[in-house]
C-alpha cells in the first residue's frame, strides 16, 4: 500500500471513531453544528397540561376556564420546574414524560410571578422512575451554544434547538413586567415552549419564558441566576418575593451636572430625585445623594453596574440578588463627604404602591351599585400613568376606579364607559375600597354623588338603587353585587 493510501486509511479510521451523534441544530446544511446529547436528559423534560379558571377584567364578577400546554423539567426534590404562566389560576394540573403516552396528576407547590417561575409536584412518585434531576448551573458566557428542549405548538414530541447566547441584560418579563436579567438566544421560541429548559454543559443555564415579536429566531430565557433566588427563597417553603428599593434617580452623563456635584471626569454616580415614602431608601438617603456603590458594586453614571468583566446592566440587578430581609451597603457623596449604609430590604413593591398588582391565583373584587360597577386600583385595568407616580398614605392606601356602567334607567345618560378613578362620595374621601363600600352601604341621603379628581360628577338615586338592585343583577346574570371577600370583612 502506498504511503498517501495509508495517510488517507489512518485518517478515515480517525473521523469514524470521532464521529457524533448529530441532532436538531439550527442553520442551514452548511453550518450544521454537531452536538452529543445526554440521553438522559430527554427523560427529564415534560409536557404540562393546565386547565385554569382565568379571571375576567371587564366583568369581575365572572371567569371562564381555559386550557394550554407548556414544557417543564424535572430538577432537585423531585420537583418540575416551569413558568409561572403555564400553571396560573390552574384548577387542574397533568404531566407527561418525554415518549410516554400516560398523564400524571400534579399540583402547583409555588408560583414566583415576578420571575415568572413556578414549581409542580406529581402527586404519583413512581413518574420519577428512569428519570434524573437536572443541575441549575450559572450565568452562560456571551456566544455560548445551548440546547433548548420543550415540545412547542402544541405536539406531544420532544424538540431539540440549539441556538447561541446573543445578550445579557435587563428585560421586561412578559408575565409580570418586572425587569429582571434576560438571556437573549437566537433560537425561535414558539407557543409551548415556555417552561422548557435551555442546556450548556449538561446543566440547565436557563429557563424558556418569551418570544421576540420584532426579531424572527430570537428569544429570551430566565438564567440561572433569577432561578437559583427564586429556589432559595423557597428553602423555607414559602415564598416572599423580591425586595424594593423605593428610589427615584436621574443619570449624571451631562458634563455640567458632574461638575455641579463635584464628579468631574468621573464614569460613576448617579443622582438621587426621590425617595418613595416608607421604603428602605427613604430611612436612609435623602433627595440630593449622589449613589455611587451598592454592595461593592461601582454605579456608572448611566445606572449600569459591571456584573462581569466589560458586561454591564442596571444597578437593580445588584437588588435583585439578594433576599427579602438581606441587608445592604450603600455608599453615597453627601454634600461632597462619602457616606456608607447599610438599608434592610425589608419591602416588597406591591406593599408600596398605590397601585397594586392583582394578589397570585385570588378573584377579584368588586361592588356594583346600581348598575355602577365599582373595582380596586389593580394595575391590571390601566388606570393612567400620574398615579404610578403616586404612593399610598394615611390618607389614601387604595384606589377606587368606576370600571363600567350597566346600561339601565337608573344610569341613563352615563353611557357604558366607567368614571375612572372615584375621588369622593357626596364630597367625602375614603382610605381604601373596603372604607368606599362601608360608605355607600350606610348613605340615608337622597343622591349619591361620584366625582373624579376634576369633580366631573355621576349621581343616582338611593331610593331607586335599593329598589332595582336585585333586577339589575338579574338582567345582567349576576349573582351577587360584592365579591366574597367583601362580605368577610364587612
């Protein structure tokens, strides 16, 4: 045999030998990426099936039952892990392994709606045979290739894709619109996805949560990092969520305002507006501060802090690592001193808000009123942007919104559009939505007058609302005219 025929020999036994079992990539044929997939793995991805009873917004009294499909996996403690928005308001709950055909019953243990994370247990331990926990492993490095499993547009077969780390930064989470870290990959992200998980070294670095409706084959992934607060925080087995800040700030990126404040050709420091009142910032600093560290962290004076070498990201992400009731370091230039200290995060957003977000997987409130259809400030409804700038007191910790008006000759004139946001009753203003409703049940005037913030007005007639409530609540097939928990607390 001739020495160039044993040269190409050796090397043809070299490729065979080296050859790799070659799945799913994303590409055309001449950029196919060959990768090795543990087949263990597969076993340990599921499909989740959810019924949920979902509330209804225009007609709170009311809800309908849907039902949809995401992917999850299955990790640590025998748990599966999903997205929060596979299994909300779930009333029933199934699971199914990769290549089997028999559902499993399960329950939702927690749901993180901020992070958009939930986890499930089956009811049945003998689903876990012939499967194996997943590892969380850590944040991927840009241009990382991961593999991205879940079984998307509804089918019952596993899919594979693989895609590569694009960016790393904040995003506003769809589910919750909360910014939180993002990972951004170049794999397309389609309905029943969510849930499933994304792999790099046979660890999971990410979560499927969202597509890009702007950029075809994009999507975005919950990283390690927000799983691994989320299942820290639930070693307690309860969940409490992430911790607020409560601080308003402007960028220093003007020359002029560096010099002002004594930061002349310095990158970092960034300006303190405001402080929301009984917050941690508000114990502490104070209108004027000049932020510049936050645990060690350097603020440029764009918001961003470093969070790996020549990567960066808004300064919350420092918050966000931490623990509801973690305390700690701030340093901030006060009247041109350095200043250090420390703040317990001891509060969560919702608590400091004047608009709330809807408590997870309860009903609604409402009282109707003579076909007044009355609701608590949630952010749900889409009240207008001033009051996000405004925050509860001992005057008023809750807002009161007219959300619509049934059409009849009590509310004729009115329309079928709601007032907005109620103000006073007969001139007179109320804490919260229970206080409201305790007005109107005990008013012996002749008219109830409603009026907004500009005193634009809806009156009715006591009398008359007492008198065609129940018909009312009967043409528009209601059942009662104030929600259970209205009823508790009267």
């Amino acid at each position: 045999m001739k020495r160039y025929q044993i040269i190409l020999w050796i090397l043809f036994l070299t490729l065979t030998l080296n050859a790799v079992d070659v799945e799913d990539s994303i590409g055309d044929s001449k950029s196919v990426t060959k990768v090795v997939h543990d087949p263990m793995v597969k076993n340990s991805i599921v499909k989740i099936f959810t019924v949920a009873n979902k509330v209804d917004f225009e007609e709170p009294w009311s809800s309908h039952v849907e039902e949809f499909s995401g992917s999850g996996c299955i990790i640590s403690g025998q748990r599966i892990l999903t997205n929060a928005h596979v299994v909300t308001d779930a009333t029933y709950v199934e699971v199914l392994k990769n290549g089997e055909t028999k559902r499993y019953e399960a329950e939702v243990l927690s749901i993180d709606h901020e992070a958009d994370l939930a986890l499930v247990k089956v009811k049945d331990k003998s689903f876990f045979e012939g499967t194996k926990s997943l590892d969380i492993g850590k944040l991927p490095e840009l241009q990382k290739e991961v593999n991205v499993y879940g079984f998307p547009m509804g089918g019952d077969t596993l899919s594979i894709t693989k895609g590569v780390v694009s960016r790393i930064e904040h995003q506003s989470y769809a589910h919750s619109n909360k910014m939180l870290m993002a990972i951004q990959i170049d794999a397309a992200i389609n309905y029943g996805n969510s849930g499933g998980p994304a792999l790099a070294d046979g660890k999971v670095i990410g979560l499927v949560m969202q597509g890009n409706s702007y950029g075809e084959g994009l999507g975005y992934i919950i990283p390690a990092s927000v799983i691994n607060h989320y299942l820290d925080d639930m070693k307690d087995e309860k969940y409490d969520g992430y911790p607020y800040l409560g601080l308003k700030i402007q960028d220093l990126e003007s020359p002029v305002m560096k010099e002002m404040y004594g930061l002349k050709g310095k990158k970092y420091g960034v300006l303190v507006t405001k402080t929301i009142p009984n917050s941690p910032a508000s114990r502490v600093l104070k209108t004027g501060d000049i932020l510049i560290s936050i645990d060690g962290y350097k603020v440029y004076s764009n918001y961003k802090v470093e969070f790996r070498k020549k990567e960066f990201t808004h300064f919350i992400y420092v918050i966000d690592q931490h623990q509801l009731g973690d305390e700690i370091e701030f340093k901030v230039l006060r009247n041109g001193k350095e200043k250090t200290f420390n703040i317990l995060l001891d509060k969560k957003q919702n608590e400091l808000s004047l608009i709330k977000k809807r408590e997870p997987e309860t009903k609604l409130s409402y009282y109707i009123y003579g076909g007044l259809v009355f609701v608590p400030g949630l952010n749900e409804y889409y009240l207008p942007s001033k009051f996000f700038n405004e925050y509860p007191d001992e005057k008023r910790e809750e807002l009161v919104v007219l959300k619509r008006v049934l059409s009849s000759s009590l509310t004729k004139g009115y329309g079928t559009y709601g007032l907005g946001v109620v103000h006073t009753i007969n001139g007179k203003k109320f804490k919260n939505f229970k206080e409201f409703v305790q007005i109107l049940e005990n008013s012996s005037s002749k008219f109830v007058v409603f009026a907004d913030e500009d005193n634009y007005q809806m009156v009715v007639n006591r009398e008359d609302v007492l008198k065609s409530q129940k018909e009312i609540l009967e043409k528009y097939n209601i059942n009662d005219a104030m929600s259970d928990d209205l009823k508790e607390k009267k």
